[in-house]
C-alpha cells in the first residue's frame, strides 16, 4: 500500500471572503490531482477518504474517473457540542453572529457557544454537504453501506476502514465491481433521492451531475429536480430538522434512510453495492425507520422533498431551494439587488433592509465570482437576525449545506452571462411559489426584453491566473 494527499480548501477558512471563489474549483482540482498520481505510478486499485464538502465529490470524481478497483470512505462528522444544556453546532455558532446583529445575544454568549460547539475533529454534524454527500457515496455504492454516519472520533471507523481494505483487494481480484459498475442511471437517481428525503445539501445538485460525468452520463438538473419531486422528506435532520448524524447512526446509518425509501417504491433495490450484492439484499440486515430521526414511508414529513427545484422568467434553467423546515413555501416582495456578495454583506450587518424585501445578489455565478461562492455568512446572519423567513433571498451563487430560510440559490443562467438577473433593478416584484416550483419577476417579456437590449456584460473579475 502507498498513501498519498490531495490539495483541499476548507470551506470553514474560506467562508466571506475572496477564498470562497476557489471553494467549488477545487473540487475538479482534487479529481485531476487523483488521477495524475494513480495514471503517473499505474496503481492497480484505490481507497479515498475526504473530509469535508468539495473533497468528498473531488475524491469520487477521481475513482469513477479511474475506473479501477476502488471504494470512498468519509471521514465522519464531529460530534455536537453542548452549550446552556442545549445541543449546538458550527450553525449555532454562525447565528448567534447574527443574533449579536440584532442586539439578540450578548457577544459573551456568542463567544461561549464558539467555545463549546467543536468538541471533536469532524465534518459539520448536520445534513449539511458533507454528511449529505456522505450518504450519497453509500448510495451509489461506492463506500459500504453504513460507513458514513459514523462519527469521526467513533473506533468503529478503525475496523471500517480495514473492511474496505479487504473488500477492494477482493474486487481487485475478481475485477469488479467497478466504479462505473455502481455508478448507473439507477445509482444516480437513487443518490438524488437520498438528497430529497433528508432535506439535504443543495450543493449535491451540483456534485451528483458532477459524479455522473465522470462516467460518462448525461444526468442534468432536470433529471435532479424529477426524482426530487417524487421522493417524500423522511429525515428528521438539520438545518430543516431536528437530528444530526450521530443520531442516524445510532438507529442504524444511512441505509435505514434507504430501506424506507424502497418501501416507498422510490429507491432502486437492483442496483449494485460495492460487495457485488444488489442494494435490496444488502438492506435486509438493516433496521426500518425509527419514527422519530427517519420517519416510515407512510408517514412522511412531507409527500415530496425536502430541496426542490424552480424555474420561471427568472431562471429558465433552474434555481434551487431548500424548502425543508419552511413554514410557509411561497413569497413575494420588491427585490433589493446587489451585484457582489461584499456590498449585501454591509447591508446586512447594518439591518439596513426591510422585512419583505427580496435581496437579490448576482454576478457571483460560476463565470461571474468567478468560481461560484457559498453564501453561509450571509445567510446565517439574516437568520441570527430573526429575518430568515421575512425575507427571501436570491442569487446565481451557491449556499451551505447548513443554510436555512427563504433562500433561492444556483440561479441559472448567470447574470454575468445576460441571464435575467442581470436585469433586475431595485423594487421589481419577484414572486416565488415552492408548491408551484415557480419563481418569477413581475414584468412583461417586452420589458425583459428591452432591458437585455440595453445590457452590457460586466468586466471580469479574474484574480489573476
């Protein structure tokens, strides 16, 4: 065995700042990097572990990429912390920032929650995108199944990883299965599915296409946002939720998640696992839903799911949101447009918007950043605020796993490439219907369209390189 590391951005150092802007890229960084040094030395199988958001697609990428033996193992997510006698995480932490905004909390609480909500190493122990896109390695068979709600600081992840040894060095002996073997049509909707039915990250929208090129297929946003509409929400999980990882865990990991959404009829039990077993026999020895963390089939927290996607005369091509945990799944407000994430930022900080508004913040696409920034900072402070669901916000950047409220992101297309947000002014009326899967601006396609005749694309904004 040789052991080698690959480049990561962490998206915890990068947050609200120009670093964000490398966040996403890093993703392919990491693949290219995987594939250089197994091609450069002709290694003959592969294991990858990652950590944290981007490395976990990155890594996959790399291995279905490869196509040799291989198999994913996620690094696990850290446990809660407890502060007040109540439990709290990095997104605790994020909205009491918010909080001492709005003159909420002292900065003395906030400072203490800071202290206690990182006991242990660990991804961020809600469904946010690296426990989100853990679970989506379970279920396009690449990591074994119910590795990857184990906590980081659990032993049990000493005994996993030597079982995946074993079971690469045996699939390296019998030639398969391969990583394209498990990354199928099938294991693609199936990982799509697992995304709505926990009310995960919306950023596996964007890694789960990513996953699906690797292998030469074709899956876009609207084959995304098709099994999104047909899977029912079961996971009782945060942000929209109540329960973290180590809860799924402790009633049976991931696939008690999968057993039920083959109940349902909406998870395909003939596609094949990483021990060569089709996922229906290799759920058998699973517990059912507990009713409490992963509710049964029958009783769902919601008929369809927890992240949804919209479309309209604003983003022809999709915008997502996270509707899990919303009370109510329809708004409508004058929008306040910012054209970078920075000058938003002020205004928040300040309060110096209005409940109703409708905070639109573009040029912050993959092209426009460039490099698509998430917008955790952003949001969580108008969620600390008390704001999260009296205002909506919209952009053609990318939000956190852990980000909550009324908040559209990924629209598409870009505003830098002359999409409509490019044309949006200040008090414009934008409506948006999650039932409907609608979002739109109120104006007529003649004035749409004269806008876009008086639109000048903007200067790049390249950091150099």
């Amino acid at each position: 065995p040789r052991e080698f590391g690959t480049m990561s951005v962490a998206d915890s150092l990068s947050m609200q700042h120009q670093g964000m802007k490398f966040s996403l890229v890093s993703r392919e960084m990491i693949a290219d990097s995987v594939e250089a040094v197994v091609r450069g030395h002709v290694y003959d199988g592969l294991i990858v572990f990652a950590g944290c958001d981007k490395t976990l697609p990155g890594m996959m990428m790399g291995l279905v990429r490869l196509n040799i033996p291989g198999g994913f193992l996620y690094g696990g997510s850290a446990l809660p912390g407890t502060w007040r006698g109540k439990p709290a995480t990095v997104l605790t932490a994020y909205e009491a920032i918010g909080g001492v905004l709005a003159g909420t909390f002292d900065r003395e609480e906030a400072r203490e929650i800071e202290y206690a909500c990182l006991p242990t190493i660990g991804a961020c122990p809600g469904q946010f995108s690296a426990n989100t896109m853990g679970m989506v390695s379970e279920a396009l068979g690449l990591a074994l199944l119910g590795s990857s709600m184990i906590p980081a600081v659990y032993a049990e992840r000493k005994a996993i990883s030597r079982r995946l040894g074993l079971q690469i060095m045996k699939n390296l002996e019998n030639g398969g299965p391969l990583p394209r073997d498990l990354v199928t049509w099938k294991g693609l909707e199936n990982a799509t599915a697992v995304v709505a039915a926990t009310g995960g990250s919306t950023n596996a929208a964007l890694h789960i296409p990513a996953i699906a090129n690797e292998a030469g297929i074709r899956f876009t946003m609207d084959d995304v946002a098709r099994v999104f509409d047909r899977t029912p929400h079961i996971g009782n999980l945060q942000p929209g939720g109540a329960y973290l990882a180590k809860d799924v865990y402790e009633i049976g990991g991931a696939p008690v998640v999968f057993k039920t959404l083959l109940a349902a009829g909406c998870f395909h039990g003939d596609a094949l696992t990483l021990t060569g077993e089709t996922m229906e026999e290799a759920l058998a020895a699973f517990p059912s839903a507990d009713g409490e963390v992963v509710r049964p089939h029958d009783n769902p927290i919601a008929a369809d799911g927890g992240v949804v996607v919209l479309r309209g005369n604003l983003c022809a091509d999709g915008a997502l949101l996270k509707v899990a945990g919303l009370k109510s799944l329809s708004f409508s407000g004058p929008a306040r447009v910012f054209d970078n994430e920075e000058d938003c930022n002020k205004v928040v900080q300040e309060m110096g918007y209005e409940e109703g508004d409708v905070i639109v913040i573009r040029h912050e696409g993959p092209r426009g950043g460039p490099g698509m920034r998430e917008m955790l900072g952003t949001t969580a402070l108008i969620y600390g605020q008390g704001m999260g669901e009296k205002v909506a916000l919209l952009t053609d950047g990318r939000f956190s796993g852990a980000t909550r409220g009324m908040m559209i992101g990924y629209a598409s297309p870009e505003a830098a490439m002359g999409g409509p947000l490019a044309l949006i002014r200040d008090g414009d009326v934008i409506t948006i219907d999650a039932k409907a899967r609608s979002i739109r601006v109120e104006l007529s396609d003649e004035e749409l369209d004269a806008r876009r005749a008086d639109w000048q694309a903007p200067d790049p904004r390249h950091l150099g390189g």
